[in-house]
C-alpha cells in the first residue's frame, strides 16, 4: 500500500472535483506520441492552486480514500515552468 508514502510529483494543473483541490496531470507515451495518455492525480489542497495548465510541483503524502482510490494530501505546491520533456515514459 502506498497510503502515508511521502512524495513529490510535478505535472499540469487541471480542474478537479468542485471544493476538492485540483488534478496534476502528465501524459504517458509508452511506444510514441500517438500513443500518449493522460494520467492525473487528484491533489487535495487547501491553499490556492497554480493557474490551469501550468506546471507546478507538489510535495505531500499520498493518502487512501474509502473506496481505494488514493489523492495526495499536499504540503506544498510551486508552480515551475513546463520541463523540458512534459512526458513520462
């Protein structure tokens, strides 16, 4: 399990759910660029969130919600500029 794992991810700031923070967001190419997906985290986050569609950094504690699916209970968030590579590969 990874609830209570200390991490820090960095992607692109989505919407999320309404009053639940927001989604940090990569897309996934795992042969090409055709073939990328988007995967996204939901970011709990009580402060104010980066802008939509910009790069932030988040470092938290991944957390398990009741039906299993796991959040980020963020410490921080930075925004960054875009890397150099937005993918994950």
């Amino acid at each position: 399990s990874f609830d209570g794992d200390a991490v820090t991810l960095t992607g692109f700031v989505s919407p999320g759910d309404a009053g639940a923070g927001f989604l940090l967001s990569r897309f996934v190419i795992t042969h090409c660029v055709i073939d990328a997906q988007l995967a996204a985290v939901p970011i709990a986050w009580g402060g104010t969130a980066a802008p939509e569609g910009e790069w932030a950094t988040v470092t938290g504690t991944v957390r398990s919600d009741s039906d299993g699916r796991l959040h980020i209970a963020a410490d921080s968030v930075e925004t960054v500029p875009e890397p150099e590579d937005p993918y994950e590969y």
